[in-house]
C-alpha cells in the first residue's frame, strides 16, 4: 500500500504540481483539538479547541488572534509539523493520521513555512548558498526549475547575498531568503507564520507584496497566522478570528471586517490602530 | 569615533560588520596567545629528546640529590637538579611530559566522544532515551571518582588502559549534561523545523546540522577536558594508582618526590610547576574557546 502511494506521488510529480485537482482541497481540517499536559500538574490546557478549517488552492487564509490564542499551534498541527492533534486533517487528499513517515515525508515539500524569526529559520552555520544547495540535494525534481541567481532575483535580492551567512543579512534580507527557500520548493500551500512581525515597517511592505507574488505566481495557497488586522486584510481572502483555541468568527475579509458580529472580533477590530479614524470617515 | 561613522552605515554595501568582527578578533587572538606557550611546550616535550641535548637520563648514584643549577651545589649539567637515583630531572621532566600530554589528549577524546553523543541522543531524541540517559548522568555524577577509580584499578591493576577507561567514566558525564542541554536549545530552533520541511531526514538534522551547531561547544569542552585528564592522572599516580614504573609521568613524579620534600623540594617542584602551567593554559584557551563560540558573549 505504501509503496503504491509513494510510486504515484514521484511518478506525476510535476504534473500533479502545475495542475492541482480543482475538487480537493490544499487542507481540510476537521474538528481539531490540540491538548498540552502540563507533566508536573496533569492539567489539560487546549490550545486548539474544535476547530475546522478549508483551504482550496490559490486561495488565501489568515487565521488572527491575540497571542496564545492557538494560531501557532493550529499551523503546525495542521500541517503535520512537530504538534500532534486530534481530529481529522486532510492534507492535499491524504489523511495525516493514517499516512506513514516515508509518505509524510514525501508530502512535506508541499508545505512550507515562513516563520516570525527570519535569522532562527536559518542554520547559523550555513552560508545561503549551502543551504540552497542543500535543499536542491533533498528534492531533486522539485527544485531543478530554476537557478540560485534567478531564484534571489525573484525575491529581489542581489546574487553576492549568496556568500553570506545568516548573521551577516539583515532582517528583511533574512526574510527574504527564507521565502527564496520555500519558493524553491514549489509548495501547494505556504504557511506565513506572523512573517512581518519581526520587521520594521519599510520593510513589512515589502515582505508582504513578496509573499502575495510568490502565492500568485506558483498558485500555491497561503495559510496566513498573524495579529496585525491590516496586513490580514490587504495579503487575505477570507480570515478566521481564534479565541482561547476556538474559532469565533469566520468568513470573507471585507465581511468581518466591515460587520463583525462577534464580540471578540470587534474589540479586536478596535484594537488596531487607526481604527476610529477609519470608522468616522 | 570610527565606531559610530560603522554603526551608521551598516548597509552601504558592505558585506561585513566591522564593529562585530573586531570583537570576534580580539577573543580569536586571545585563544592565540594561549594556544602558543601551549604549543611551545608540546612542541619542546616531543622534540627536545630528539635532539641530544639534554642530559643523559641514567642514574647515577654518585650524584643523587643535586640541586637546581641555580643553587648553591648544583651544576650545569643538571639544570633542574637530580632525584634520590641520581637520573636528570629535566630530561624526566621532558620525557614524561610525553606520556602526560598524551595521556591528557586522548583522555579527553574518550570522555568527550561518548559524553557528546550520548548528550546529542538524549536532547535530540526526549522521551524515554532522555529520561534514560538523564539518569545515568546524575548517578555518575554523584559517585565519587577516586571511588570509582579505586574500584576499577583494584579490580584491573593500574595500566594505561585501565586509566583511560577511568578517564572516559568520570569524564563523560559532565559532557553530556552540557551538549544535551545545549542540543535541546537547537532543536527547537525554527530552521530544524524548516528543514523537516523540506524533507530532511532526522540523521541528516542531527548530524549536518545540530552537531555543527555544538561543535564550538564541544571544541571548547574537550579543551577543559585535557586539563581535567592531566589533573586526574596526576591525582591517581600521586596516590600510585595511575601510572607506574617504568613509565613515568609528571604525577607519577610528583608522587616519588613527596618523601624528599623536606630536603630536596625541586624534585616534586618543577612537575608540579609543569603540571600548574599547562593545566592552567588549557584551561584559559577553553574558557576563551567558549566565549569566542557563544554568539551571545561575542556579541556583547
């Protein structure tokens, strides 16, 4: 059985890349729950508390909460990356409780994330040109499309960036190189895990405008956790407001946005800056 | 002044950060200037019985017990004096050097090579592995070593591996309570879990990427570990545990001249001058090793 699907996902990979099937969804979470036990204590805490989610391909979704809301947590469960939850996930048409290792880690390249900390997402020790060479030696196929001076180019950084290490870019810069990664990957779907936060504001823009091109020039869809509701509505189509680890409110942006019919969604709503002014005028 | 015209122009092209560098450089000379007596003194212990200039080792019974040249009594032609058998003490002095350098050497390597992986392991991995080998560091860490080491040597007989089979025990421990503190740090790092991303596999993260990311650590641990090593063995021939004759080391030394302290004091003197100095420096050039490897104490 394993070795089937393994033989199917390599034989039309290219194919199945360019082209996704319309009806399946990128992810479709059901019902998760993610549950911390505290080791000392035995309590419960859930981080993410019954929550479903749909992405289809080439759509974009932001997932905004305060923090310790479960945004995090709910990315990484559903993406089958380190937290382990309850609930059904449905990842490109494959089940994430029912699939092996080999073929989770064949799935993997499909998602890829963009985290808050550009300079802890790379190796300290490997300049970006070590790294880009090791990522093409893991997926071979998928990253032969194009060349490490293009691929800079795309995320407009200068090809004598390649020499440097980590320490030596600068945040956006790091950031940068980070979506160059994951753009090489040609994933399905890209997680952006609060990817401006860490930034000045120049360079938020930037990141932002990069992300949205990148989405819109491989197709892949874009799973968007942040707080900061104006990045949410100027990168998202629809967004979901979390709770305490539950969704309150969800739907297309300019409908939350503009009507909020949850309480928590308004205050936080009110709580950007700038709000007032936008509302009186 | 020429700081502040740097910090403002940290972008004008420039690809590397002068202000950052230069601190870098002053801990990179430090290990330098340590590193060199250190290397003056290998080198002069490996290199000096080569050259025939130093004093016949023999004994010889008609001139036991002669002081320093610089003494009233002694002679030139036994610089640091002789011992109760009349042999040199600074051609002992160099040629059990050897044995100490080398005992300190791979003492070391056998301590820091099961200590780094068994860290690795159990950071990395968690779980019942982690719980495991938690265990069995605290416990080794609250067993006295002399009290292992007498066990051990009681059992076996002193020989040299017997004393580095003592060396690998009572120094693994510490090793790996630092590495697996250190790896559990790394890898919660976001780049492993980009890497699993990417489709690395878990060797691949352990091995290319969290195991670069100790080495400084380990470099500079195992630096502290020759010292240790060199102190232990010199501890254990102090006692006549650890090496005996016809080999002899600088603790071995020290051993035969605690009887003749009270009239012939340089024949315990200059090993355990030998022994201070080099402990000392590389005890220095590892603390400098991992101020130069913590990013965070660089940067500072």
């Amino acid at each position: 059985m394993s070795e089937i699907l393994e033989t199917e996902v390599s034989a039309d990979h290219g194919r199945r890349l360019r082209a996704p099937e319309e009806s399946t969804p990128v992810l479709d979470v059901d019902d998760l729950v993610v549950e911390h036990r505290n080791r000392t204590t035995g309590e419960v805490f859930r981080a993410v508390d019954g929550v479903s989610l749909r992405i289809d391909a080439g759509e974009s979704v932001a997932v905004v909460g305060e923090s310790g809301s479960g945004k995090t947590t709910l990315a990484m469960a559903a993406t089958g990356l380190g937290v382990r939850g309850s609930g059904d996930i449905q990842l490109l048409g494959h089940s994430l409780a029912s699939i092996g290792r080999r073929q989770l880690r064949e799935l993997r390249p499909e998602v890829q994330v963009v985290f808050q900390d550009p300079h802890g997402s790379l190796d300290p020790r490997q300049s970006v040109r070590s790294g880009l060479r090791e990522l093409r030696g893991l997926q071979r196929e998928r990253t032969s499309w194009i060349d490490d001076d293009g691929l800079l180019d795309r995320v407009r950084l200068t090809p004598d960036m390649l020499d440097r290490y980590p320490h030596q870019l600068s945040g956006g810069q790091a950031q940068r190189v980070c979506i160059a990664r994951a753009l090489l990957m040609r994933p399905r779907l890209i997680v952006a895990d609060e990817p401006t936060s860490g930034l000045d504001v120049s360079v938020q823009a930037d990141v932002l405008k990069l992300l949205q091109e990148t989405q819109a020039s491989t197709g892949a869809a874009l799973l968007m956790i942040s707080h900061d509701l104006a990045v949410v509505r100027s990168v998202c189509d629809s967004v979901h407001v979390m709770f305490r680890g539950k969704v309150v409110e969800s739907g297309p942006c300019e409908t939350v946005f503009k009507n909020p019919t949850n309480e928590y969604t308004r205050e936080l709503l009110d709580a950007m800056p700038g709000a007032r002014w936008r509302a009186r005028r | 002044m020429s700081e502040l015209e740097i910090e403002l122009a940290p972008h004008a092209g420039e690809p590397l950060k002068p202000a950052k560098d230069r601190r870098r450089r002053t801990s990179r000379t430090s290990v330098f200037w340590l590193g060199l007596p250190l290397g003056v003194i290998t080198f002069l212990v490996f290199v000096l019985p080569l050259t025939g200039l130093l004093p016949d080792g023999g004994q010889d019974l008609t001139a036991t017990r002669l002081p320093p040249a610089f003494l009233d009594g002694g002679t030139w032609a036994h610089p640091l004096g002789t011992n109760k058998l009349g042999q040199d003490g600074l051609t002992q002095l160099v040629e059990s050097g050897r044995l100490t350098i080398m005992i300190g050497l791979v003492g070391a390597l056998v301590a820091i090579g099961p200590g780094t992986l068994l860290g690795l392991l159990a950071g990395y991995c968690r779980g019942w592995v982690d719980k495991t080998i938690s265990i069995l560091i605290d416990a080794q860490l609250a067993l006295p070593f002399i009290l292992i080491a007498l066990a051990i040597i009681a059992n076996r007989g002193s020989s040299l591996p017997v004393l580095f089979l003592v060396l690998a025990l009572t120094g693994w421990a510490s090793c790996a309570r630092v590495t697996r503190s250190a790896t559990l740090s790394i890898r919660e790092r976001q780049f492993v879990l980009g890497l699993r991303a990417a489709g690395a596999s878990e060797a691949r993260i352990v091995f290319r990427h969290v195991l670069p990311n100790l080495a400084g650590t380990v470099v500079a641990l195992a630096t502290l570990q020759v010292g240790t090593a060199i102190l232990v063995e010199s501890a254990l021939s102090f006692l006549g545990l650890g090496v005996v004759p016809p080999h002899s080391s600088w603790g071995s030394m020290l051993a035969a001249g605690q009887d003749e302290l009270s009239h012939s004091w340089w024949i315990a003197f200059f090993p355990g001058l030998a022994i201070t100095v080099l402990v000392l420096l590389v005890n220095l050039i590892g603390d400098a090793l991992l101020t130069h490897n913590d990013p965070r104490k660089r940067r500072r």
